[in-house]
C-alpha cells in the first residue's frame, strides 16, 4: 500500500490578542508578526512529518473570540481538532477559553474533541497572571494536551502542532500504539 499523505484541519482559537495569528504564523512561515492587526479569519497549509508519515495540515486561524462572538458552527464541520490558545498574562483570556470550548463541544454534539490547551507568552514572564499548574490542570480536566509558547522567542510553537496531529490520530485511531493519555510540557 502507497504512503498516501492524510488531511487534516485545525482551527486556532481563543480570545482577541492571545496571540493566535503569531504562533500559526511563526509555526507556518517561521518569523514573528510583532504588530498586531486583528484577525478577520486565515488559512495556511503545512506538510506536517508525523511518525514517518507526511500530513498535510491546513490550519485556520480564527478571529479573536469574545462572549459575544465565540466560534460559529462552521469552525466545527470537517474540523479534526482545535488549538486553543489563551495568554498567560491575562486570567480572563483562559475564562473564555473555558466558554469557546463548551460552544466548540455542544456544536459537535461531542463530549471532547482533539484539542492541545496553550499558555501563549511566556516572554512576558514578569506580567503572568496564571501558573502552569493552572494550564496543566485544566487540560488535564478536559483530557486533552497542554504546552507553554512563545511565539515571539520561536519556544515550542511546532510542538503545538506535534501535540495536536497526535491527538487527533488518538482520536482516529484510539487502539494505536498506546501514546499515553494526556501531554504536558
């Protein structure tokens, strides 16, 4: 049997200037976005090497969300997970997280999803309003993976995407090799 490339979409999620666009745009094109201009809504495509395999990943990075505008039901059809991002600088960006994803859920109709968990920031160290046992907690709550990034310093922004193709192929195939239930980094 040939090695096909597997598709896979992601959506970016997570309240306004968390700094979505800059960790998908550092992931897809490596360099920083230091300005911030609020985000209508983008695509990227990326070839993604996962265990051997190559995984052609679009990636669609949403507008900020607020309680007023969190995800619309097309940010759930043909989606294979979602990376939600909050700012360690800022408690109310993980209050809403926790909101867009019960909307993320009672859209699919599903009790989880793939989802990684990312406390975005972390260059901003001095003005953290939330710990990592905070981040870690709640994913682990959710069952779903947790990393710390930088966007700006280029830490850890393709081990988002690593985390995020490993759930969803755990969610397609729950038999797998047996990769352990949860990721915290």
């Amino acid at each position: 049997m040939a090695n096909q490339t597997k598709s896979r979409t992601i959506v970016v999620c997570g309240a306004p200037a968390v700094g979505k666009s800059s960790l998908t745009i550092q992931f897809v094109e490596n360099h920083f976005v230091d300005s911030y201009y609020p985000t209508i809504q983008s695509a990227y495509n990326k070839v993604i090497r996962f265990r051997g395999q190559e995984i052609a990943a679009e990636i669609i990075d949403t507008a900020g969300q607020d309680e007023h505008s969190i995800l619309s039901s097309t940010h759930t059809v043909g989606i294979h997970g979602y990376v939600l991002v909050y700012s360690i600088t800022s408690r109310q960006s993980l209050e809403l997280a926790k909101l867009i994803r019960e909307k993320i859920l009672n859209f699919t109709g599903a009790e989880a999803v793939p989802m990684v968990l990312v406390g975005n920031k972390t260059d901003l160290h001095m003005q953290r309003q939330l710990t990592p046992e905070e981040g870690r907690d709640l994913a682990a709550e959710w069952g779903c993976s947790w990393i710390e990034a930088s966007a700006k310093l280029h830490e850890t922004t393709t081990r988002i995407f690593d985390l995020m193709i490993a759930e969803i192929e755990k969610s397609i195939n729950p038999d797998g090799d047996g990769q352990g239930q949860c990721n915290f980094l």
